[in-house]
C-alpha cells in the first residue's frame, strides 16, 4: 500500500485492509470504549443479553455483553470484534 493511501486509510480505520486485525496499539481507545459502554444503560428488554462474537485480533470467539455497536472480545478485551 501506498504511504500516502496508508495515511488516508488510517484516519479512520484502525483495522488492516487485508487480515482484520488492530494496526496499532489500541489499549486507549479501548479503554475510552469500556468508560463509554460503564456508564449506558441499554432499554431492560436487552439487559443482561449476549452475543457470540469473533475477534480480528486474537482469532478466539466467546460471548460478549449485548450491544448495539460496541462488542468487547472476551479473551483479549479487544472491540475489534464482529457478530457471529
């Protein structure tokens, strides 16, 4: 990839184009995730729903607490996750 199409890409997509997994370190962004997700309070018709979730960043599935958006792996923390 061009460094130019790279610098582009990444102000505003912190995943690889081509496996998925995290380009840099997210430790920071997913901790403002975890603030964010702590003080929401989702209707009570999903409270205390999961879902199967697979990570781009360890490979590893597991359930995750019921989002909307946001779905933290349970393995790594990591939100770079998708729904299965």
């Amino acid at each position: 990839m061009h460094s130019s199409c790279f610098a582009a890409y990444t102000r505003y997509n912190y995943t690889c184009p081509l496996c998925a997994k995290s380009i840099g370190d997210m430790t920071v962004y997913f901790q403002m995730l975890d603030s964010l997700l702590a003080s929401e309070r989702l209707p009570t018709e999903y409270a205390g729903r999961t879902q199967l979730v697979l990570c781009n960043d360890c490979g590893k599935s597991g359930f995750a607490p019921f989002h909307f958006v946001y779905h933290s792996c349970p393995h790594c923390r990591s939100y770079n996750t998708r729904v299965t």
